[in-house]
C-alpha cells in the first residue's frame, strides 16, 4: 500500500464535505484520491458507491465499490481487545 500524506479520514471528511455542499464532483474526486492509497478503505468504497449511485449514470462504478465494500465487510475480523 503507498503511503500519503494526509490521514484516510481527511479523505473521508473532504468527500462528505463536497456532498454537503452540492458538489458531487469534488467529492468524487476526493474518494477517489483516498482509494488511490488505500482501495481497501470501506468507508471510503461505501462513500464512493453512495456518490456514483445517487449522481450522473455511472453505476457500474458505484455497484463495483459497493460489492468491494461487501467483500471486505464480510471478511473483516473483530478485533480481539475493545
């Protein structure tokens, strides 16, 4: 996985940001940058599929993120200390 910058949540917080704001491309554009270091980031994936789905037709994108996210979900493991 690459390193970045910016902690995964800023990515997070950037794309919820441009969704409240009416700026669906901003926030797209930001899930994406997180995704680039860590496709793997649920939150991110569900963010991501929720922008796709709502917005302009790009449902094969918002339907991969979202079975990614699936995928992960369900074989995540619960930490063993709480």
């Amino acid at each position: 996985m690459k390193r970045c910058g910016r902690p995964l949540r800023s990515y997070e917080m950037m794309a919820r940001a441009g969704r409240t704001r009416g700026n669906a491309g901003q926030a797209i554009a930001s899930a994406e940058r997180g995704l680039e270091f860590a496709p793997d980031y649920v939150p991110l994936l569900v963010e991501l599929a929720d922008l796709l789905a709502n917005g302009p037709v790009k449902l094969d994108r918002a339907e991969s993120a979202a079975r990614r996210a699936i995928e992960l979900i369900a074989t995540a493991k619960a930490p063993q200390r709480v």
